[in-house]
C-alpha cells in the first residue's frame, strides 16, 4: 500500500471517522501521541528537555551503570522527526556528546566504537550548525567538549580537536 492509498481511503471517511481514528492512534501509539501534543501544543522547551532527559538515561539509566548509545542515538532521531529547530536539533546532538565525555570522565576509558560514535555524532552537530551560523552561539560548549576529553585514549580526543579546528578556525 502507498501513500497515495491510504490518502484516498482517509479522503473517504468523515470528520468523527477521522477523529476516531487519530484518538485510538494516540491512545495506541507512543510515537504517535508525542507528535500530536508537540503538533497541539508546539513547546519546544518541554520537548527538548524531554529528549535530553532520555539521551540523559542513555547514559545513565536509572539502574545499573551500563550506557546504550542506541538510546540517545534513538532520542535525537526521534526529536528530529517531531520537528524540532535546527538550534534544538544541534543542542541535543551536543548534549549526547557532552554526556559520553562525562560518562567517560566518570568511568575511566571505554572502548573505541564507543568513541567513534561521540566524534560521528560531533560531526554531525558541527555540520548541522553551520549552514544555519549557529557555531558561535555553541563555541563555548563545543569546546569545552575538546578541552575536557583531553588525555582519553583511542585518539579520541585528537580526532575532536581536529574537528572544531576545522569548522571553528575561520
């Protein structure tokens, strides 16, 4: 079934049919109910502080000690789909990163794939913001990033360092 498809069946129903079934969706769905309280009520502070909280408990959940880079990987993608800024967008990435430096400034040196995933994540952060000129409004805290992973191992920091030269040396 196609987009198309489903757009002709819902083109079909009448407005209470329609209103039935976006209820039962929310009540079902999640994912669903997220996009339509942020489409509803469009508080981007409160849905960022949400999404933070969930890269938060990625790497610190609540019990237990174990990080799960897929959560707050999942956090940030998510965030992105119920449209949040460009500026939000690069505050959560960051804020991702910021959180694999503390937890690796907490619990001693991870492994490589650990720190490859902060530096892609880096990456994209430092991209997204600067077709929108948002790096000097994030300078400070992206390089407190450089400056607090200094001594960790697997090149991390170095490859780090390369990156906010090369977006941030104009």
């Amino acid at each position: 079934m196609t987009l198309a498809d489903v757009k002709k069946e819902l083109q079909q129903l009448e407005k209470p049919q329609l209103i039935a079934l976006l209820s039962e969706l929310y009540k079902k769905h999640k994912n669903v109910k997220e996009y339509l309280d942020f489409y509803v009520q469009p508080d981007e502070a409160v849905l960022l502080a949400a999404h933070r909280e969930r890269v938060l408990r990625a790497f610190y959940p609540k019990r237990g000690y174990n990080y799960d880079l897929r959560v707050g990987k999942a956090a940030i993608s998510d965030f992105r789909k119920l449209g949040g800024s460009t500026q939000a967008q690069a505050d959560l990435m960051l804020y991702y990163v910021e959180c694999g430096v503390r937890y690796t400034n907490d619990y001693g040196d991870i492994n490589e794939g650990f720190y490859l995933s902060l530096e892609k994540m880096y990456e994209q952060a430092l991209a997204l913001m600067r077709p929108e000129k948002l790096l000097p409004h994030f300078a400070e805290r992206s390089h407190r990033v450089v400056t607090d992973t200094s001594g960790m191992g697997w090149g991390f920091h170095d490859m780090l360092a390369e990156l906010y030269e090369e977006y941030y040396a104009q």
